[in-house]
C-alpha cells in the first residue's frame, strides 16, 4: 500500500490552463489518480502556449505531471454519458468553465451528484458561480484588480503587473485543494459529497486579510508604496547594490534592524528605524547597500541574523544552496518528448515519503485504459470511437 496520503483517491480533472491543473497537481503529488478529461480537438490550450518542450509546451509538461490523459468530446451527447459513467467511480471532479457552463454540457452539479452522492465537485472560476460578475471573462490581472490587490503594488504614480499569477494560484489553486480536502474528510463520516465554490476574486483579496486589518484599524484605506509591507518603510525594501543588483531587507521587527545597525557599524539608526512613518533612514541604507556587491551581502547576511536576502533573478535561484538541498527543482524523464523535463515540486511535502515522478500525458494516451477500468468494454469503446466521442 501507498504511503502516499490520497493513494486511492480518483480525480476527473475538467480544468484547463493554469488554476485547476496546478491543484490538480498538488493531489497528483499527494497520491490521487487525477486523469485529465480533454477535448480531444487539441486539448488543454496550455499544451500549444509557447516554448514548445517538442511536441508539447513546457508550462503544459510544469502543471501535468503525475496525471493521466482521455479525450472526450463533451459535446457528442455520447461523450456525455461517458463522462457520466466515470463520474459513478470518482472521488472528485474538478472544473474551470464560466458559470452555467457545465450544466449546458449536461454534466452540472445535479446531474454529476445523482450518478454519485459522494463526488466531490471542485468549481473554479473567476467571480464565483453566483453575483453580478459572474459570467464576465477575465484573466489574473482583472481578478486582482477588482479585488484591490494590483492598487497596491507598484510606485505611488501607478499600479504595476505583478510578477506571478496571484489570484490564479493563491486565490485559485490553493483554495480549491483546502476545499477537496475538507470535503473529503466531512465525506468520510456523512458519505455526501459536496460543491465547492472557489471565486479567484474573492481569492486575491483574501491575500488582503492582514493589511485590511491595519486600515479598518486607523481608519484610512491602504495606499500604494505606503505601507510597511509594500515600499512605505526604509526597513522593509529592496535596495540597490554596488554592483547594480539588488538586495530585499525584511528587518520588520526592532531586534532585527538593530541586529543590522549594529552589525553595518551604524548604531546610530536604531532609533530612527520608525521617523517619518518608516522612511526616515532611507537615504542611510541607500549608501549602506551601494558600498557592496550583491553577493557580499549575501555573506553579510549568512554570517548576521538580520532578514536580509540577495534578490535572485533568471535562472539563480535552480542553483541556490537551499533548493538543490531540499530538491526543490526536479527533472521527469519524458520519453514521448525525448528528454526529461525540468519542473518544480509541490511545497507540500510528507516527510520520509516521496512524490511521484511520472510524466505528463500526451493527449488522450490513456483513454483506453481508463475506460477500462470503469468497466467499458472493447466494444463500447470502439463505438464511442466511431461516433467521435472520443479522440
């Protein structure tokens, strides 16, 4: 028997792009026999998004690892009543259309829970399945924007991009494996299943819950650069080096600046860590980081307790000490693309038990041993390719 926590458990992935397929992820990490149900007309889009891997783009080969691949066409009403008879021996289904979407398939929520009780089913989508926004389109940055999260980044002139995808993962992902397991485990004494509701908006502004605090707090709304946590304190920056690199300060708490201070033979600082609302030091530190490269303050810091980090750019942190030391950047051997394929591992991690390390599927590779196992026979397979209900 498998160590791993969810051996047994089979989850219908319906999601495309990155949301859903990186949750997915995570529980194929976990042990979970996720198959990934794609239209057998390209599949995923993800799979075509260049730089292509070979045949297959390297964000698809990122997020897909550990899963299997049938392609079923969901609007051959022949590909529905398949999907419907996989959906009798599920755990989980989970799904990224707009709203509305799956029920015009034919595969809602009452239509899945009445071929079974105990399926667990996952809806992630960008506004949730009910309210005013719920049909629009949209895409990570208008789901941050909305939920005031990309106001706060950036200089105090303008919001700017952030750099990773905060509501898709954060807001999205992340949510949607914490409420599987939830439903899993209130499964397990009920025997009911459940639908889970993961709105990425309402994700993002989560991220808000600290900060949302501090304004409701003082009484005045979080502002761009203004903030202790988002360039409005000398002591919680990124700073310029001689070198022209960049280093990022998180001395928050007073015992960490005065670790600083101290160790920079700047004493004198200690008591102007909070002038000026946090800035007062700024110019300080400013002169303090040019006066060395990057990587001597990265010695500096290794040898001081004081919260402070080289910013690694491009390729730097694949070879950073801690990483290589936890295994963090992992290589699948992909035979279908001739050469392994590099990936990073699930931050959940069991210890003493190790993932899987299985490649991510070609479209549709394992649509017949999955119909097998769910009890279709040669046959029936063969006529569900003939009508094109299959890929």
């Amino acid at each position: 028997m498998s160590d791993l926590p969810l051996a047994g458990v089979r989850v219908l992935d319906l999601s495309r792009l990155l949301p859903g397929p990186y949750a997915t992820l995570v529980l194929a990490d976990l042990g979970a026999d996720v198959v990934k149900v794609e239209d057998p007309r390209g599949g995923d889009p993800l799979r075509w998004v260049p730089p292509l891997v070979g045949e297959q783009s390297g964000s698809f080969h990122a997020l897909n690892r550990n899963k299997r691949s049938i392609a079923i066409d969901l609007r051959n009403p022949e590909g529905v009543a398949t999907m419907r008879r996989l959906v009798r021996g599920a755990d989980v289904l989970v799904e990224t259309f707009r709203p509305g979407v799956m029920d015009r398939l034919g595969v809602g929520w009452d239509a899945l829970s009445s071929e079974n009780r105990r399926l667990v089913l996952c809806s992630i989508s960008g506004y949730g399945q009910d309210g005013p926004y719920r049909d629009r389109a949209g895409h990570d940055i208008d789901y941050v924007a909305v939920a005031g999260v990309l106001a706060l980044n950036g200089p105090p002139d303008r919001p700017v991009p952030l750099g990773v995808q905060v509501a898709d993962v954060a807001g999205g992902s992340w949510p949607a494996v914490a409420g599987i397991l939830a439903a899993l485990l209130r499964r397990a004494a009920t025997g009911r299943g459940a639908h889970i509701d993961v709105a990425m908006a309402e994700g993002a502004l989560a991220m808000l819950a600290l900060q949302k605090g501090v304004a409701d707090a003082r009484g005045a709304p979080l502002r761009r650069a203004g903030e202790v946590l988002n360039g409005g304190s000398a002591f919680y920056g990124v700073y310029r080096t001689g070198d022209g690199r960049f280093v990022a300060l998180g001395a928050l708490e007073p015992k960490f600046f005065r670790n600083f201070c101290e160790a920079v033979h700047r004493p004198e600082l200690v008591e102007a860590q909070f002038d000026e609302g946090g800035l007062g030091p700024r110019a300080e530190l400013e002169a303090i980081f040019a006066s060395r490269t990057r990587d001597e303050w990265a010695d500096f810091a290794a040898r001081n307790d004081v919260c402070l980090m080289p910013v690694l750019e491009g390729d730097e942190p694949r070879n950073d000490p801690q990483f290589a030391r936890r295994g963090t950047f992992v290589a699948i051997d992909t035979p279908w693309e001739g050469r392994a394929v590099e990936s990073l591992a699930s931050p959940v991690r069991l210890v003493g038990v190790d993932a899987p390390r299985r490649p991510a599927p070609a479209l549709g590779a394992d649509t017949e041993a999955v119909l097998a196992e769910a009890g279709f026979s040669p046959s029936e397979v063969a006529s569900l390719r003939k009508c094109g209900a299959l890929g």
